[in-house]
C-alpha cells in the first residue's frame, strides 16, 4: 500500500476509534449540538440588527430614527447576551465531557499496560508509555475540550453568514466567492505538509521522556561512572530534538492562518469596490452593505481559524494515533476457553474442586484442580526472536517439595528458564508440565498464583511495610505478616523503627538497605500459600550468615513445596534436590551437588573457581 493511503486509512482508523470514545456521551453531546447551534445563531444575527440600526440612520440631523436605532441596539444586546451565555455552557459541558473521555482512556491505558505481554515492556521505553498515557492524552482532552466547540461553531457560523451573505445579495456573493476556493486550497496545501510534523513531534518528545527517565533511575551509575556531562550532552541533543519538532510543527502550522487570512483581505476591497457599484445602482442600502461586510467577516473567521484547529488537530491526531496504537499492540493470549484452574492445596478458596487426583490429567471439563508441584520439562526450546534459540532441549522432572538449582553463566538461559515456567513467555516446542498437566492448558493467572516469586530486582511500592508484605494476598491479619517477617529475618528491624509494620516506604523503598528491601520480598512470598517457589539470586543481597539463617527458615517453609533457585554463588544451594548446570540454553548437566563434583564437568570448574575465588 502507498504511503498517502495508508496514511489516510491510519488517520480514519484515528478518528473512529476517538469517535467511539466520544458516542459514550452522545446525549451530552447532543446538548453540546443544540447549545452550539443556538449560542451561533444568536451570535449570527448582530450583523443583520447593526444593518438595520444604520438605515435607520439617514444624512441630515433630524432624519435619525432614534426609537428604531434604540429598538435594534436592544435587541442586539440582548442576543449576544444569550449567545454567550449558551456559549459559557458550551464550554463547561465541553470541558465535562473531554475531563470523562481522557478519565476512560487513561484507564484503558492503564488496564491495557497489565495484559500487555512481558516483551512489551522489553521493547518500549518506560518514558515513552508514561508520555503516552499524561502527554499524549492530554494534547486530546485540550483538543476536546476547545477544538470541537470551535469546528461546531466555525461550521454554523460560516452556513450562516453565508446565507445571511445570499439574503442581502446574490451578486456580492459572487464577488466574495472568488477568494473561498483560494483560501480553502491553500489551507489544505498547507496542512497535508504539516500533518507528518505533528506526529515527528510526539515521537520526540516520547524520546525525551524515555531518556530521562532511564536517567533519574540510573542516577547512581551515571554518577558513578562519571557520566554526568556526557548525559547532558545527550539530554542536549534530544532536548534541542523535541524543541526543534515542536518548533518546526508548530511554525508550519501557524503558517496558515496569515497566509489564508491575507487571501480573505483581498476579499474585503473587492466588496468595498462592488458594494459602492451596487449602493449607486440603487440596489443595496449602506446598512446592508455594512452587514454584508460583517457577516464577510465572520464567514472568514472560522476559516481563518480552521487552518488554526487544524494544525491544533493534527497534534491531536498524532497524540491518539500513538494511544490507539498501544491499545491496539496485541495483549497476552488469551487463555483456552477450557483452560484448568490450578487451585493451591492450602488456599482458602471456596470455588468447588472437582479433581484431587493430581497425577492424573483430568477431563477437559473439570476445571480446577488442586496441584502438588509436579513439574516437569520435556524437550521444550524457546526463542525470543526467530531463528535465535535461547533454551535448547530442557528436560528435567522437579518432584514435589524439592528444591531445584539452575546455575549456568550470565546470559546462559536461567532467567528465561523461569520466564517459561511463570508463563510469561510459550514455549516454542515441547511442553512444560506442573503435575501432568501442560501449563499451555492452564490459566495463566492461576498458575502464576501457583508460585511465589522473589526476583533479583526487588520491587517495593510506596506504602507501608505491612502492605508490601502483605501485597498478593487478601485479607491477611499482623500476626501472619510477623510470621512472615520472622521466618524471613526481617522482623527483628522492622521492629526497631519507630512505626514498626506501619514505615512507609518511600518509592521503590529507597528508604531502607538492598539486603532489608530482599527479605521483605522474601517475607512477601512466604506469606502466599503456594506449592511452588521461585528465588531468583533472591539471597544475593544478604550477608552470608542472614542467607544461611534465611535458608534454614525456607527449608521449614518449604517442607512439601517445590522450589526452584537461580544462584550465582553455588555454596548456598549445596543442599539443592538437583542442580541444573545449563551452558548456552541447554542442560548440560544435572544431579545433586557431589554427583555433579564427581563428573568433573562445568559444574566442578564452575565450583572450584568460586571456591578458589
Ligand atoms: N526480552 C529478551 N529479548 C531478546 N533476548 C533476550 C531477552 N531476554 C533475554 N534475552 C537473551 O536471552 C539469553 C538468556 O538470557 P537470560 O536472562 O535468561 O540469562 P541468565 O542466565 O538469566 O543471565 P544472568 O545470569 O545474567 O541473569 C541472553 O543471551 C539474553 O541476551
């Protein structure tokens, strides 16, 4: 498809899918309608009495009719004192109904970025999302708010003046058309080279944000790594980007109004010109001369001003056309419409269970079933891009309650390998199973709540240490959060601060240690009631005696739950069920601790460095 056309159709998919959100409130904006429509129709008929007024006035001093010049003039003021009080409604209701619209698509934002697949977020500047969802969205609620009050209005005007214009004469008409087509092509030159501008200036823009965010969250490296001026440079560079775009839109877009309003100029000496022709000919008077120019100048106004809310509607539609396309990025797959339930053996969970059998794969038709953490691999492979395999072959069989270590080089397939279990992520061929049953017929939700999770990156919120604790699970009282808290060595110092449970932790809980901010992740998980487990290095930010101390704890939490661990330093997983040793995404070797010693493979050269180290 040729650029322009696809271009055309992108601006049309655009606008319907704004059109969607604006039919919501179509009864509003049916009183939007009717308010537009009258506030300009009063408006309209000022020109018309001012014309009247003036016949009224004839040469010589007695000849004023000054009841009818008092008659008029009332009756002016008193319709553009309904049509701005319709017109003040007007924008309140406006206002109203683009505050509901930007409302909704924030939230669809924000619901869509939660089913989103994980890649997503691998692949997009967290910047750029956040310039799309307070930017992006709010160039549109503006544009909503202002814009269609002005098109509705620019469009009643200009039919109105325009046969007001026919009604007081034909002929002056035809004079005064000469200079519409003009000024319509030039508009329309004008703004088909501005349009791709617009949208060069969001994307910049977006770009901006992502780099400062990036920077505010690296701030630490940057100035470790002495990289201060260079980011200033680099902020420079796209700083001076956005400006330019925004500069170069904008000047192009505020090109037109002079450039059309100069056209409608010409206009104006040429009704002055055939006016007089038409006053001496007998067959206009001065009064309607005079509201045939006013009436002139309103119909040129609103097109005057189209080339201004046009160029203000582009910015609008590349600032949706960037939500849309992100509401429109395809979500996580939805599950099978048969897809089983994993329900935790421990959970309290009232839904009916139809299968204890664990081992045994059951009807398509029970839904949920209570599982033991079974889990197995079998010849399963994974690739983030075609033709890259990451995971080759991985077999490995996690009996329940036991513990399994995957170690392997940086970038050999750990993290990936958690990825597949969690679900974020298919695998391409073969299957993952959780007590016979393939993870791809389950529901994602309910296997991922079949697994706590620490994670390498510790993520804490801005709330209270009860509440991050407590995050993940409903209805939980102090004392299960202390049981917690003590299992995993945290207690003790959440104890010594001077609001205990009820801290608040700054954003990402900057307000406590790296080692505090892991056990309270560690704490989080214990808390959940699930079969199965997964410490991703989640002990690497601990002392050595804290993670033996936490270890012991896990081990008692853990009885009867399976347990997978992804560690760096080897003494700490020792007493692991199995180790998975897995060198450029396959397992090359696996077995218990001196099983794998006795092989004299990469796990013994991997040990003895360490040990060496
Ligand atoms: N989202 C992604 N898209 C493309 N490639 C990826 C993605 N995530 C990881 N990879 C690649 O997959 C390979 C395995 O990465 P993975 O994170 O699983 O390694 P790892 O063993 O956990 O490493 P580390 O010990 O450093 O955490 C690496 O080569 C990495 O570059």
């Amino acid at each position: 498809m040729n650029k322009p056309k696809h271009e055309r159709i992108q601006k049309q998919h655009t606008l319907l899918r704004l059109g969607a959100y604006l039919f919501r409130y179509k009864w509003l904006l049916l009183l939007a309608v009717v308010l537009t429509f009258a506030s300009n129709t009063f408006a309209l008929l000022g020109p018309m009495l001012s014309g009247y007024a003036i016949d009224a006035i004839q040469p010589g001093m007695g000849n004023v009719r000054f009841q009818e010049v008092f008659y008029y003039a009332a009756y002016m003021l008193l319709f553009f004192f309904a049509s701005s009080i319709f017109s003040y409604l007007l924008s309140i209701l406006m206002i109203h109904i683009s505050r509901q619209i930007a409302y909704s698509m924030r939230k669809d934002v924000f619901n869509k970025l939660t089913e989103l697949p994980i890649g997503y977020f691998n692949t997009h500047q967290t910047g750029d999302i956040l310039s799309r969802i307070s930017y992006d969205i709010d160039t549109v609620n503006t544009s909503l708010s202002t814009d269609l009050v002005q098109i509705s209005t620019s469009i009643i005007t200009v039919i109105g003046a325009f046969s007001m214009m026919l009604y007081l004469s034909p002929k002056l008409v035809l004079v005064f058309a000469v200079t519409i087509p003009i000024s319509i092509l030039l508009t329309k030159y004008i703004t088909g080279k501005t349009r791709p501008l617009f949208r060069i200036r969001s994307a910049k823009l977006g770009e901006l944000n992502g780099f400062v965010e990036e920077m505010i969250s690296g701030q630490k490296t940057l100035r470790a790594y002495h990289q201060e001026e260079n980011t200033i440079c680099k902020f420079k560079e796209k700083n001076k980007a956005a400006v330019d775009s925004y500069y170069t839109a904008e000047y192009y877009g505020n090109i037109t109004g002079p450039c059309v309003n100069l056209v409608n100029n010409l206009s104006l000496s040429f009704i002055s010109i055939f006016g007089a022709l038409l006053y001496l000919a007998g067959s206009m008077t001065i009064g309607n001369i005079s509201s045939f120019i006013l009436y002139s100048r309103k119909f040129s106004g609103p097109i005057n001003e189209a080339a201004n809310i046009i160029s203000d509607f582009q910015s609008t539609f590349a600032a949706a056309d960037r939500i849309f396309r992100l509401l429109e990025e395809e979500e996580e797959l939805i599950d099978e419409p048969d897809a089983i339930r994993f329900k935790n053996e421990k959970s309290n969970d009232t839904e009916p269970n139809h299968s204890n059998q664990a081992s045994t794969p059951s009807t398509l038709s029970e839904q949920t079933v209570i599982i033991e953490g079974d889990v197995t691999a079998q010849h399963a492979y994974f690739s983030y891009q075609p033709d890259k395999p990451i995971l080759k072959d991985i077999n490995f069989h996690a009996k329940p309650g036991t513990m399994i270590a995957v170690v392997g080089s940086t970038g050999s397939g750990k993290t990936t390998l958690i990825n597949l279990l969690m679900r974020f992520y298919d695998v391409d061929k073969g299957s993952i199973t959780v007590d016979n049953y393939n993870i791809k017929h389950v529901t994602r939700r309910s296997l991922r709540s079949s697994y706590a999770m620490v994670l390498q990156d510790t993520w804490l919120f801005h709330g209270s240490i009860f509440e991050n604790i407590a995050y993940g699970k409903e209805n939980v009282t102090l004392d299960e959060v202390i049981e917690a808290s003590k299992a995993a060595k945290i207690h003790s110092f959440i104890m010594r601060l001077p609001k205990g449970y009820d801290t608040i932790l700054s954003d990402d809980g900057t307000n406590i240690s790296k080692g505090q901010k892991q056990l309270i992740t560690i704490a989080r998980a214990m808390l959940l009631d699930t079969n199965m487990l997964i410490l991703d290095e989640a002990t690497s930010n601990v002392d050595t005696r804290t993670e033996q101390q936490i270890q012991s704890a896990m081990r008692k939490i853990m009885a009867n739950k399976t347990c997978f661990v992804i560690a760096h330093r080897l003494s700490t997983i020792q007493n692991a069920d199995c180790i998975l040793v897995i060198h450029e995404g396959k397992i090359v070797e696996s077995g218990t601790h001196d099983e794998l010693l006795e092989q004299h493979g990469v796990y013994e050269k991997m040990y003895m460095a360490q040990f060496e180290g």
